[in-house]
C-alpha cells in the first residue's frame, strides 16, 4: 500500500469504527453475554485488554517525563555499532510515521539484547532505523501521549519471554508457551497453515477457568476466519483443543455491537487488524493512534464505561531499542521493555507505575478480580503482589 493509501486509510478507517461498519464477516449478534455470576473484588466489572502490535517502551515513550529509568547517555547500548558496521549510533527521533517492519523473534531479539548490554539491535536489525524513537511532536504519539497523562502508564513491563507470537499471547493467557521459542502455527483452524511444528495444546487457560468460574469471556479478532487477512498466530486460544473455534471467539464486529448495547462479556480480548495495529511495515502510527482515540472514545460513551479497565500493550518489541535489560521471572529470562497503559474510572491520574511487571500481570490481575486459581509454576510466581493493581485507585 502507497504511503498517500495510507494516509487515507489513518484518516477513513476510524470513522468507519465509529459508525459500526462491519466487516466481511456476517452481521454481529446485536446481544452479547452480558456479565458472568461471579461477582468481581473490585469496583471492576469489565476488563478490555487491546492488543497493538509491534513497539519497544523507548520507541513510544523514550522521553516521556517522570520514568523511573530515563534514556540518557549513560542508558546501556546507548552508543552501539551502526548498521553499515562504519561507525556508532544513538538513539535519534524517528519522524517517519511509516517504519518498515523490521526483523522480530528468537534468534533477533536474542542477538539485540546482547546478554544485557542491549548494544546491537542497529546491528542485528541492520538499520539504523532500530535506534529510532518518537515523541509528542510525531502525529500520532501525541495521542497515546495524551491518554497516558490522563491516566496510568506502565514503564517496567516486559515481554514475557524473548520470542515472537504466538508465544507471548499464550503467556498472557495460560503463563505457558508451545515450547518451541519459534513461532509456529496452530493446529487447528481457520486459516492455520500447514506446519510440521504445530501441536494441539491440551493445558489450561484462562478461558478455561472462566467458563468453569462463569466468568463470560470473548476473543474478538478483526477478520476473524477470513483467510488472507486473519492472523491466526496472534489468536492464543486457537492453540488449545478447548478453546479453539468456539463461540468465545469472536469477529471484532460483535465486540463493537455489544460495547455499544452494554452487553460485553466479563472479559474482552481485542486484535484489530493491520490496517491499525501499529504494526510497522503495515500502517502508520498515525493510523494506528486514530483507530485508538475512536475506540476509547466509544468505550468512554458506551454504558460499560463506569467499570471497565482498558487494557492497552503492544505485544513485541518488533525490533525497536530498548535500553532497560529483561529481568528474569520464574528461571524464564523476558524479553524486551514494552509500553502499556491502563485507561479507567478507576485508574490514577497522570500516574507512571514502577512495579515491575510482564504479559502474565495480565493473566494476574484477571485471577485476582474474579478469584481464579494459578495455572502453573510461572503463573505463581514470586513477584510484587500488587503488580498491575498498583495502576489502580483500589
């Protein structure tokens, strides 16, 4: 797609969300679920986790006020290799709203972390554009900018482990990977690909102990089964023999439908498409920031506003420098620093969070709000006991 196609799309794209165009899929169901029997410990009653794609924590927020750990000359891998192997570069403001994808999984984040030092990724990305990062003055950035003042930002949250999808979505929902550091496909379909590595996951998930809890549930993937635009490596529940190609999963279009009448289920994960997902090489940030601000604005006018927590993270580093090394949870080392915001009633003002989270705070705070058990050694592990409920008034 042309960059003036883009453009377009960042600007058409949002308005077309906001008056509930629907996709090629069949027409949502005008009524969701509603909420489960279980009543929730806090104020909380409805959870929406958004999952943008592709974003380091320094590529959006390098230079954002008050982080507990700011970018500075001193900051690891601040000076490393250029990409031509001629010389060094530093981070430097990136003002091209559409960076092409850059190369993202095991043996590249492994490579750019550097044993901790975080001192090659201009080098194993081979671009410069690696150690690139925006600020307010970008179109766009100015957006999740804005919507972190207003409410919690979170600067010590990581990705769960250093691989690629689907890995990191499993984490966030069972606090388990396919055991393979490699992203493979699902077994089971729509739309999977054929892949020797795939294996029917039979442990548990979240959705598990939500149906066994009553806690209603939905995965809402745009493009959800239309092949050539779905994504199934980004659908975590497709990997399980339980989950997969059940009515918890969902299209976007019945998400939008059933925000609107107030009918969401307890707990709402949604995947929109890469017209709008951040995804560098896909759209441009400014696309993606619109999509955003339109649909927090629906959920600010839709009748689950009162209590609801909106969830917002970008799933990878996809590439992007970051200066913080991985802590190490559990024996399980994570990988690179990821931005995340919490949008609420409930969430403190213009509040920057310093706990040291990862994808399964997440899973964490789901089992806490409707008292869910631990799913395994990784989902107990020792950590903060407040983890993400330190982003809340509660």
């Amino acid at each position: 797609m042309s960059k003036r196609s883009k453009l377009i799309a960042s600007l058409v794209l949002p308005l077309l969300i906001s008056v509930g165009c629907r996709g090629p899929m069949t027409a949502a169901s005008s009524t969701g679920p509603g909420l489960g029997s279980v009543t929730p410990q806090s104020p909380v009653n409805r959870v929406i986790v958004l999952v943008l794609q592709n974003h380091s924590f320094d590529s959006l927020f390098a230079t954002y006020a008050g982080l507990q750990d700011p970018l500075t000359p001193s900051s690891p891998g601040y000076t490393q290799p250029n990409a031509a192997g001629t010389g060094t570069v530093t981070p430097y403001l990136l003002t091209d709203p559409f960076p092409a994808d850059m190369p993202h999984g095991y043996p590249t984040y492994l490579n750019s972390i550097d044993g901790g030092l975080m001192d090659a990724f201009a080098k194993t990305e081979a671009t410069d554009v690696a150690m690139g990062h925006y600020d307010n003055t970008i179109p766009g950035v100015d957006t999740f900018w804005k919507y972190a003042g207003q409410f919690s930002l979170a600067d010590n949250f990581f990705m769960p482990t250093f691989t690629t999808e689907p890995n990191l979505a499993l984490y966030m929902v069972s606090a388990a990977d396919t055991g393979t550091p490699y992203g493979i496909q699902p077994i089971y379909g729509p739309c999977n690909k054929t892949d020797p590595a795939a294996i029917p996951l039979t442990n548990k998930n979240v959705g598990d102990e939500m149906n066994t809890a009553g806690v209603t549930w939905g995965w809402f993937h745009e493009e959800y089964g239309v092949c050539g635009d779905y994504v199934a490596t980004e659908n975590p529940f497709q990997y399980f023999t339980s989950t997969q190609n059940t009515s918890n999963l969902q299209d976007i279009t019945s998400f939008y439908a059933w925000l609107d009448n107030g009918t969401l289920p307890s707990v709402s994960f949604v995947n929109p498409g890469g017209a709008h997902n951040c995804h560098p090489g896909n759209d441009a940030i400014t696309a993606c920031a619109g999509y955003f601000d339109t649909l927090m604005q629906r959920i600010q006018a839709s009748p689950v506003w009162p209590n609801v927590a909106v969830v917002v993270y970008w799933d990878e580093g996809g590439g992007f420098y970051d200066h913080v090394p991985p802590p190490t949870v559990g024996g399980v080392q994570d990988g690179i620093r990821i931005p995340v915001i919490v949008l609420s009633p409930y969430a403190k003002t213009g509040y920057i969070s310093h706990v040291q989270m990862d994808n399964v705070s997440t899973l964490r705070f789901i089992q806490w709000n409707w008292g869910l058990p631990s799913l395994n050694a990784r989902n107990a592990a020792p950590g903060p006991t407040i983890e993400m409920r330190d982003l809340f008034t509660f």
